[in-house]
C-alpha cells in the first residue's frame, strides 16, 4: 500500500474487568478494537449465535432430513474459492457423518460453466440424476439454473451468504443471512459458516425426530468440521465480529492440537509452518492460497480433494500437487502485476499524474481470468481506490470476466448495482459483497463501462478517503517491547478482517543496515527516546539505496524463530523519513 500517513486508532470506552496476566497493551489493543472485558474475548462456542433465527432454516432442515430419510442422490454445487472448497468439504462430510449414504459434489469450471448454479452446469449434473441439488457459497443469483433444476424436478437448496439481488431464485428453501428478512445477528458469516450452521440445526433436528436411534447412527461431533470452517472464514476475509472470531479460534484451537483433518495437516506441513504455532494469518496468507491457486487455474477438485481425504498419504500429495499450482499462479500474478502497473504508468504519462480514475478499470488481451482478482486487489492496495481487472472469458468468446476490489467506505456490489440500473445493456452478471464482487460484461461495452463505474465512485467517494492511512496502536515503551508481550499478541486475536493485527509506531535511528535476499532490509534500530537498540526487518524493503539515518516507522512486534532460538524484533510495515 502507497501509505499516505500514518494515524493512531481512537480507543472509546473503558476497559475494565480485566486479569493481571493481560498485558496493559493488550488490553489498550483490545480496547482500539471495541472489546473492553474479558467477555469479548471469550471465545466459546456455547457463546455462538443460535442457527434458529436463520431464516429459512426451518425448510432447509426438513428437506434435508426427507432425503436422508429417502436415500436421495444429494450433489452439493460449490465455488472456485478457498471458501467454496471448505464449504463444500463441510457439507460432504458433515452429511455423512449425519447420514446421507448418496452425496457428491461439483464444481462449476470456470471457463465453460462460469459462475455457480448455472444453467451449463444444471445441464452437465442432469446424467448424474441427482434428487437435490445444494449450493454452497453461491447460488443467490442463479436464477436461470435454479429454474431448470426445478424444471427437471431436481429440488435445490441454496446456502450463500453473498448479497441477494431484487428477485430470487425458486428454489425449495434459500438459508443466507443477508436476506432483507433474516433475523440472524451476524451478517458476516462466511459460505462455510452458513453450511457449518446448517448442519447444526439439521442434527438437532434429526435428534428430535429420533433419527439416530432409529438408524443406529452415533449423534456426530460436528465440532471435527471447525478446521475447515476456520479456513474458509479467514480465506474469504468476511469480518471477524465475535461470532466468526468463535468459529476460527475454535479451529484454530483443533488444528494446535494436531486434531485438524489430514488436507490440513498436509497444507500446513508444504507451506513449512508449524501446527501448534498456527495463526488465522497462516491460514490466510499459506494455506489459501494453495487452495484457492487450483480454482484459478487447475480444477477446485483438487483442493476440495485435499479437504475431504482422511488418508495423510493422498492429502500429501494432493497439497504437493496444490504448492505446485499456487507457485505457477504467482509467477502470472507477478507478470499481470507488472503489465496493470504499465497500464497505470501509461495513463498517467498520456493524461496527467493526477488524472487517474477514482474508479480504475485495467484489462489486458491475455489475462488470464482466474487471476485478475488478485490483480484487482494488488493495484488496489498500491492506488487506495476501487480497481477492476478484466480478462477474456475464452479463446473464442466476446465475454469479459472481471473481478472487483474496493476500499473502506465504497460498496463494491452496490456500485456495479447502480451502475446496472443506470446502464442496463452493460453487465451481464454481476455478484458479490462490499469489498469483492465479480461481473461479466460483453467486450465492446468495456470503455462505456469504465466510465459509468468511474462516475459511480466519483460521486461516492470523497477526495479524504482516497488517502491510505495505515492505523496505529500507539507507541511501545522499551520495557514492553519484550518476547512474552509478542507471543500474547500473536495467539490474542484471531486478527483479521475489521479486527486487525496489532500496529505500532515510532522514530527510530538506524545504527545499522544490512541486505538480506536481494530485496530485504534487516536493520538495527535504536528509539529515539534513547533505549536499547532492537533488530528490525522489512521486507520488500531495499530499491538500491540506504534507509535514512532517521525514520519513523509502523511496526509489529514480532518474533523471530531461528535455529530453534527466538528473539523479538520489530516487523516494519511501512517507514517514512522524520
């Protein structure tokens, strides 16, 4: 991110109640992040919102269990996306262990199907016969598909969680929390979260019904599925509110205690992290990936493969295979990375430094479309505004698939919404939540609509919130700048999305500097108020020339692992000369 300045996070309320073995710093972090008693960070899962206020969730239950009772061919429909994979992981296994003696699943393929329950995909499963069709992570917008299941006399159920559109699909029961009449609390939960809370109501639905004793079947833990939940959760970067914060810890928790399934285990051991050290940033930044690398480019079955396998030599190589994959999908992402930055770089040289759209939209002849949200999201970091990427739907096709990344304060779905109701001949499909949305569009309409998403974001955002402000929890004091401070900071959270991980910032005189890896910088840095010096990194950080003699930086207090030896060091996010 091209930081602009750097600014401290107001705390509001006051924190109270708390044990002394909390670090005051902590609870200051806390604090920042609107939890002020223990309460808040609680992570218990009896503390979980209940799945009866899920609109919908009555019919979804008795559908299912009349088809577990029946024996009925079920074919869960999943996403491309780390979070489409573990929900569909979720589902296999949660109604097997439930049940179910005749569920599979299917990935839609991304350059014939295209997106969710559509109809080219309805028509694939049609040989397969299933008797109910279940969506996972999708299926809100598939109204054509939803119609021609139907039409078969396949009965469907969607479960999604992204934003429904005016008019929804006639299927037998839809469970999303962002329906206009659901009453559950959480509006953020994920498409893996609402599988996983389907499951939950069905048990107890099917244990009032005395489903388990009349098939001697053993009530199942569900609790065995958190890994997964947890993954998916963190990949799909949804808010962590308290609700979502209890599933990843709790999954978290399990995989520390090497009780995370064999696909787990296996991503966790080829992205060389520890099991019992495992962060919700792990499974973001190393775990994701890999998963979601096999839906860019390969077939999501590989990785839904990965998930579901109890057998720790197949999940190996499966997570092998999936490495594989991921390190040729940033080999594109660094390639496509380079030619938006030209695209950029060209405009402004044609039009002016500061001429750039508010609203940016980047397309490139042999992009591939599996990558461009990753583009999306790398030029929207470095620009701090919304960004779509494009890329040719096929070989032969007229159609542009294009993802979206926005910004805090500009709803990304909701601009492609207006900019539909305004222009209805330009999007073909479009879907998504408020920072990630994707759209399809035909080619000779690509300029008509980079000007229409423009306008939009013109009018939305205000010159302010065009600047990158990288948030700050303060200044550390030499004597907190220590080893078991940083080891509470990096099991307090699960940080992540609108709970972020913790920040610092300070002046610091650079004693020492040194290369390391063609492009790092480990520096020795002394604090301005005259303590001890501490070691310092930062990554990405050398272009060629030495750090200035004096910085201010924010940082993160970090620890250094290192031939079995750990230290604290600061991890430098972004330094500024004072």
């Amino acid at each position: 991110m091209s930081i602009t300045r750097i600014q401290r996070r107001a705390v509001s309320g006051e924190s109270h109640g708390w044990p002394e073995n909390i670090h005051p710093v902590l609870r200051r972090i806390y604090a920042a992040r609107g939890a002020l008693h223990p309460g808040d960070v609680e992570y218990r899962l009896a503390a979980l919102h209940t799945p009866q206020t899920l609109s919908g969730i009555a019919a979804a239950c008795e559908l299912l269990a009349n088809a577990l009772r029946d024996d009925r061919r079920i074919v869960i429909v999943g996403d491309f996306d780390a979070d489409g994979a573990t929900g569909t992981a979720v589902a296999i296994r949660g109604l097997r262990a439930l049940g179910a003696r005749h569920v599979s699943y299917q990935v839609p393929n991304r350059f014939t199907h295209g997106y969710g329950l559509s109809p080219a995909l309805v028509e694939t499963l049609l040989p397969q016969k299933p008797d109910l069709i279940i969506t996972v992570d999708n299926g809100i917008a598939s109204l054509p598909g939803v119609a021609l299941a139907k039409s078969h006399g396949i009965a469907v159920l969607i479960t999604d969680h992204h934003l429904p559109g005016l008019q929804l699909p006639i299927a037998d029961a839809i469970v999303n929390p962002n329906l206009e009449k659901d009453q559950f609390p959480s509006k953020a939960l994920c498409g893996v979260g609402v599988m996983f809370y389907l499951l939950l109501a069905l048990r107890t639905y099917l244990r009032n019904g005395g489903w388990f004793i009349l098939r001697s079947i053993v009530e199942p833990d569900l609790s065995v599925l958190l890994d997964l939940v947890a993954l998916g959760t963190v990949a799909d970067l949804v808010s962590l509110d308290f609700n979502n914060r209890i599933l990843v810890e709790s999954g978290l928790k399990r995989i520390r205690a090497g009780r995370g399934c064999a696909g787990v285990r296996a991503l966790i051991d080829v992205s060389n992290r520890r099991v019992q050290a495992i962060t919700a940033a792990d499974l973001g930044f190393a775990l994701a990936p890999r998963i979601n690398a096999a839906g860019r480019l390969e077939d999501m079955a590989l990785g839904i493969e990965c998930l579901i396998t109890d057998d720790a030599m197949r999940a190996q190589a499966l997570a092998e295979q999936l490495s594989a994959i991921n390190t040729e999908r940033r080999e594109l992402q660094v390639t496509m990375v380079e030619q938006g930055e030209a695209l950029v770089a060209r405009w402004r040289a044609a039009h002016g430094a500061d001429t750039l759209p508010v609203g940016v939209c980047l397309f490139e002849q042999d992009w591939h479309p599996g990558v461009v949200g990753l583009v999306a999201s790398r030029l929207k970091e470095s620009l701090h505004r919304p960004v779509v990427a494009c890329a040719p739907a096929g070989d032969d096709s007229d159609e542009l698939r294009a993802s979206a990344r926005s910004i805090p304060g500009f709803h990304i779905r909701d601009a492609l919404a207006e900019v539909d109701a305004r222009h209805p001949d330009l999007i073909l499909r479009f879907g998504g939540h408020a920072m990630a949305a994707g759209l399809s569009l035909r080619a000779h309409n690509l300029h008509k609509f980079a000007a229409a998403f423009d306008a939009v974001a013109q009018e939305r955002l205000a010159p302010e919130q065009l600047e990158a402000v990288m948030l700050s929890d303060g200044e550390l004091r030499a004597e907190d700048c220590t080893l078991d401070l940083a080891q509470q900071l990096r099991y307090a959270g699960p940080w992540g999305q609108n709970f972020p991980e913790p920040i610092f910032d300070g002046e610091f005189s650079v004693e020492s500097w040194r290369v390391v890896g063609e492009t790092h910088l480990r520096l020795k840095l002394k604090a301005v108020s005259g303590a001890a010096a501490i070691d310092g990194i930062l990554f990405g950080g050398y272009r060629g020339s030495p750090p200035p003699a004096r910085l201010r930086a924010a940082y993160q207090l970090d620890i250094n692992d290192w031939r079995g030896e750990s230290s604290v060091q600061l991890l430098l996010r972004h330094i500024e000369t004072t």
